[in-house]
C-alpha cells in the first residue's frame, strides 16, 4: 500500500526527529546557556517540535497538493 504524503512533509519529519534527538542530548551537557531553569536549546526544540507536528497535522487536513 502506497502512502500518499504532501511536499515537505519529509523535510518537516526531518525537523521532529533532529529536533527529539537535539532535546535529549542537550540534557546531557553541562555548559548550556541557561534561561531561568530551562536549557535554551531544548526549549528551542520543544518549540520546534510543537510547530511542525501542528504544521503536519494542519497541512494533512487541508488536503495540500499529494504526491506519490
């Protein structure tokens, strides 16, 4: 069976992914620049992450262009 997926939506798959990974090794450093209690980076990536699995969902349910 055949998945039919929207243009970008490998590069924002890519985004999700990086950005998981990103998250997780940041928790390991210890000279990370530090916002309050937060890492910067992992908040970053949590944003990341936010937008582009709204941006996914959001593109699927307006039917943008498919291809094979």
């Amino acid at each position: 069976m055949k998945r039919l997926t929207f243009k970008g939506e490998g590069f924002l798959l890519y985004g999700i992914l990086y950005s998981l990974g990103r998250f997780f090794i940041e928790g390991l450093r210890t000279d990370s620049l530090m916002l309050g209690e937060y890492r910067v980076a992992q908040l970053i990536s949590v944003v990341t992450i936010v937008l582009f699995s709204g941006l996914i969902v959001w593109m699927r349910k307006k039917g943008y262009k498919k291809r094979l």
